[in-house]
C-alpha cells in the first residue's frame, strides 16, 4: 500500500463519519489534558542542571539529580573507583544479549560462550587476584538487573525444558511429580518464593554450607520461571501431531533424535512469542529482589533519592529507572516480533 492510500485510509477510519470523528475528538481532548501536566512536569518546566536548591525553586522535574547520581544509579554501592569494572561487565552482558538474539550465532559454540560471558562478568564484578574483591553485597543496579535476568533465562530454560517433557511422559510417577511441581509453583507469588529461598534455604543445607543472598535469589527466580517455561513448551509440543514423530522415527531417527531435531525446533517456533514475553516478565520481576535487600535497577534508583543532598526526588528516579526498563522491554518486545516474522519465512522457505 502507498503512503498516500495509507494517510487516507487513516484518515477514513478516525474521522469517516461524524461518530468516529466525535469520538476520534474526544480522545484527542482527553489525551491533551492527561499528557499536558505531564509535559510541563518533565519537559517545560524542568531543571536541567544545577543543584537540588535550584531544582526546589521551580515546579518541574530536576534532571539535574539524574545527572548528579547516575552512576549511582546504574551501578550502586558498588565502589566509586572502581565503576569501570561494573561498566565492562554491562558491556559483556549486553554483548551476550546479542549474541543469544541473533539466530546468526544459534550453534552449539553459543552455550560455552555463554557461560565464559556471564562467568566474565561476575569475575569482573567480584574481582580476581591481585584486583579489589567486591563482594556480591556491593553489587547492583543495571549489572545485576541483566545478570540476574540472563542466569535465570539460562537456567530456567532447560529445567522447564525437562519439566514439560516430564508431564508429557507415559511414565505415571515422573508425570505426576511434574504436574505437582509446576502448579504448586505457579499458584505460589514469586515475591513468597523469595522469602522463602532467604529463609528455608539455609536450614536446608548441610552444616558449614552457605550461599550468598544474591545465589539463593537466583535460583529462586530459576525454579521459579521454571515452571512458567515449562507450560510454554508443552502447550507447543502439544499443538503438534504426533505424525511428525511417527515420520521422523519412519526415517530412522531414534526417539531421541527425534525429539531434538525434528519435534523442539517445531515446537519453540510455535511459542516464540509466548517465550519472549516471558523473558521480559523474568527482567520485570528483578525488581521483587529490593524486597530481599538486593539493589537492582529500581531499588538503586529509590537510594538515590535517599541522598541528603538530593533527598526527595523519587518522582525523577523512578521516570528514570522507568525509561530504562520501558527501552529493554519495548525492544524485547519489537525482537519477539521481528523473530516470529523470521522464523515463519524460514518455514515457509522448507515447505
């Protein structure tokens, strides 16, 4: 379709008729009178540089404060000189997002590379011989967002994976024992799951074991998504027929390999989206850690605002820490998007 067909096909469908251009009106007036204040507030009215007297001379946002404690925010308690460690862990972790959202780099290389990233990154964060040891406590605010969310994609995956091939089983006690799990888990808040992991972990371990706070959180978000991951797959392997294993096995492929190379690849096609959207509900709920005192993304934001010097401006941290999570989701999202449309060129390509 032309641009020109486009315009008047837009234009047609908002203002075609006196009811929709009424209506059309409406929320247009509406929309003015919400985002008007908002405007003023963020943009107009707002103080850009300066300091927090001359942000509480004027009535709109103090930028200024997200400019005087960004690094704060992005990083934490983490120690101030130490800053470019927590920027070139960021810069590795970032690295290994693209990296696993490239169907380019989708080989059997990309799991060990993997893991040397994310183990590169927490070198670079803990620290190494002869380096300053910071220890997990100290880390926090983007960094560990990513690192979190990453470790528990990547964790979660395969025991949701196996979960999910498990409920499927003609064996009776494995199925039942996967479907107990992964209802107990999904009719239980994350939030509990948390607490839980903080509280009855350590009981559970054999005396003289510890395990940090931030290692018990992520696997609590692991086990957790788990099962989230697990529904996912299964309703894609349910959506096949089961001719498609009876032909792979026809052709000579054991159950195995059947499996692999015929039966998953189909199945995670099917629920792309449903997995990309629950990637970024795994990076949405890294937020629940503040309630455990781990200092990610938003709890460093709301530390900021506890500053003598800037106290009060939580309204400008949590825009900030806003528009850095909407950026990763928005784009997460247009990802899942563009990827589905790959995937089902690349199908139609085998047809």
């Amino acid at each position: 379709m032309s641009e020109d067909g486009l315009i008047r096909r837009l234009w047609a469908g908002l203002f075609g008729g006196w009811a929709n251009a009424a209506l059309t009106s409406a929320l247009l007036v509406g929309a003015w009178f919400a985002l008007e204040p908002i405007i003023r507030w963020a943009l107009i009215d707002a103080t850009w540089t300066g300091d927090a007297k001359a942000c509480a001379e004027q009535d709109g946002a103090c930028w200024a404060f997200v400019g005087a404690k960004l690094r704060f925010i992005l990083f934490a308690f983490y120690p101030f000189d130490e800053h470019w460690r927590a920027a070139a862990a960021l810069a590795l972790l970032l690295t290994l997002l693209v990296l696993l959202a490239t169907p380019r780099f989708w080989s059997a290389w990309l799991a060990p590379l993997s893991l040397v990233l994310l183990a590169g990154a927490c070198v670079l964060l803990g620290g190494w011989p002869g380096a300053t040891d910071v220890p997990s406590s100290q880390w926090g605010g983007l960094p560990l967002s990513l690192l979190v969310t990453i470790a528990s994609l990547s964790l979660g995956f395969p025991i949701g994976l196996a979960l999910a091939l498990g409920r499927r089983s003609d064996l009776p006690v494995p199925r039942w024992l996967c479907a107990a799990y992964i209802e107990l888990v999904r009719g239980t808040p994350l939030i509990a799951v948390l607490y839980l992991a903080m509280l009855a972990m350590p009981l559970a371990l054999p005396p003289g074991i510890e395990l940090d706070k931030l290692v018990r959180g992520l696997i609590a978000m692991a086990l957790f998504f788990a099962a989230y991951f697990a529904e996912i797959i299964r309703a894609g392997l349910q959506g096949l027929p089961d001719s498609q294993t009876e032909a792979a096995l026809a052709l000579g492929f054991s159950r195995i390999g059947a499996l692999r190379h015929v039966v998953l690849p189909q199945a995670l096609r099917a629920v792309m989206p449903a997995l990309v959207t629950l990637a970024i509900g795994v990076l949405q709920s890294t937020t629940l850690l503040a309630a455990i005192g781990i200092f990610d993304l938003l709890n460093a934001s709301r530390a900021a605002a506890n500053d003598p010097a800037w106290l009060g401006f939580y309204d400008e941290a949590y825009a900030f820490a806003a528009l850095i999570y909407f950026a990763l989701c928005f784009g997460a999202s247009r990802y899942g998007v563009w990827l589905e449309k790959r995937l089902n060129r690349a199908s139609e390509g085998v047809r």
